[in-house]
C-alpha cells in the first residue's frame, strides 16, 4: 500500500475541525460577532491602569464591571447604515462590539475605581488592595 500525503492532511483537518466544536460548544460566549479587545495593563505607584481599544464605540455603550481579581468589558457598537448609494466594493468592518475579561494581577478595590473613555481608549484606573475580604461584583460608570 502506497503512502497518500492527502489522506494524512485530511485525517489532521478532521481533527482540528473537531477539536474547535469542542472548543465552541463549550464555550459561555458563543457570539463570534464580538471582537477581543487589544489591552494592556500596568501598574503605577498604588494604581493598576486597564487600557484597551475599542474604536467606533460611544462611551453610553461600554459595561465595565470590576471585582477585586478581575475586569469585565462589553461594548456593544451601534451599527451604521449603509446606504445603497455608497457602493461597496468590499465590507469588511461588521461586528457587534467587544468583549473581554481579564484577571488582574494583584486585588484592587472595586469601590475605587475610575474609568474615561477617549478616543478610542478606555482606561481604567484602580486602587490595590491591602487585603479583600469579600469578592465584590461592580458596574463602573465611565466619564
């Protein structure tokens, strides 16, 4: 019996098609039309600074929710109306917003935290912890 290269590729793409609906039938947040976030994060004095990009999103829009390990940012993009005028020749910017959590690297307050939103950026800025007790779950207005 002759060695068919193509019977081995198809064998490791039957595999790797399998393992992604693994991967998204297991997954909480199925909604593909959500784009992850570009986001840094540093640290400055007693300060942890979240920023992430998230352009085309008005600042109304954004959910930020912050617990003393981690950050929760949806953003969902009003979309624009394409007139038939316009003509397309090619579409390529359609997606509902943006979604990301992050574990933070060390415990902050979540009373404490600032949030604004400009051009394009959300930083979030938020005070460390001594010690956090309770695991507190909250929604942050942005300025």
């Amino acid at each position: 019996m002759l060695w068919d290269p193509f019977e081995d590729i198809k064998r490791i793409r039957q595999e790797i098609d399998r393992a992604f609906e693994r991967v998204f039938r297991t997954t909480s947040f199925r909604d593909l039309s959500f784009r992850e976030p570009l986001t840094d994060i540093s640290e400055k004095g007693d300060e942890i600074i979240f920023r992430m990009e998230m352009p085309g999103v008005h600042k109304e829009d954004i959910d930020l929710r912050v617990t003393s390990n981690s950050i929760e940012v949806k953003a969902q993009r009003r979309d624009y109306k394409v007139k038939e005028k316009e003509g397309f020749y090619r579409r390529e910017r359609s997606y509902k917003g943006y979604h990301a959590i992050r574990a933070l690297p060390v415990k902050v307050i979540p009373e404490k935290v600032k949030a604004t939103y400009e051009n394009g950026v959300l930083t979030v800025r938020m005070k460390k912890a001594e010690k956090t007790k309770e695991k507190i779950k909250k929604k942050i207005k942005i300025q």
